[in-house]
C-alpha cells in the first residue's frame, strides 16, 4: 500500500507518517521501481501501536523504547511494565498537581464577586502576589 493508504488504515495523517520515518520509529519503507514507498500491515500495526501509546501519554522517545522491547520477543516483559508503571506514576503526579490548580482557581473564583472594583478583585490580587 502507498503513504496514503497507510496514513488512513492506521488514522494518522500522512506528515505523521512522513515525521516517524525521519525520526526513526517507523522504519524506512521499501521503494517500488516508480520510486514510491510501500508498506505493509506490519506498517499499519506499528502505527497504531505508536497512536495509542500517544494516546496514554507516552513521549515519542518512550514510544521507541517500547517499540524496543517488544521487537525482543525472547524477553520477559519487565521491561515494559517499568515504562507503564514510570508513565502511570508521571501521570498521577501531573494529576496531583491539576487538582492543586483546580481547587486554587475554585477558591479564587468563589472570592471574586465579580462586579465592582478591579482594584479589589482577589484573583488580580493573588496573581500579582498581594494579599486578598
């Protein structure tokens, strides 16, 4: 199959498909006589592989570890649950750090009433760093 084909079987566009390529997480395609790349299902499987890892958050960098450990079938999958466990533990310490964010805008939002003053509004007050 061409890039195009590939780019929809899988649900990227074909620039990511392109930007894989040069960055080595999707290896370089055979050419045809004409000098067009084909692919394969291998090809389709790699890259839905890639988008779902994306999908939970895996950097590309962490992507191609993975990729890494899973072209070494011989091995135990150690490997692979360290980089799931890292990531979970990434994402609930950006979770932590959302709820803090949260939770400080609802308590300036529920400070604020909104009319008067712009001189008194706490949000203003606390982002400047006065005290409200």
């Amino acid at each position: 199959m061409q890039i195009g084909e590939l780019a929809k079987s899988a649900g990227v566009p074909i620039d990511t498909v392109r930007y894989y390529e040069r960055n080595g997480i999707l290896p370089a395609p055979r050419r045809r006589p004409s000098g067009y790349r084909s692919y394969g299902a291998a090809d389709v499987a790699r890259l839905r592989f890639i988008r779902r890892a994306k999908a939970l958050g895996f950097t590309l960098e962490e992507i191609h570890e993975l990729l890494a450990l899973t072209e070494r079938r011989g091995r135990h999958m150690a490997g692979v649950k360290t980089a799931a466990t890292a990531k979970l533990a990434d994402v609930e310490h950006k979770l932590a750090e959302l709820t803090r964010v949260r939770d400080g805008l609802r308590k300036l939002v529920a400070a604020c009433p909104g009319h008067g003053d712009l001189a008194q509004c706490p949000i203003l007050a606390a982002l400047s760093g006065e005290e409200s």
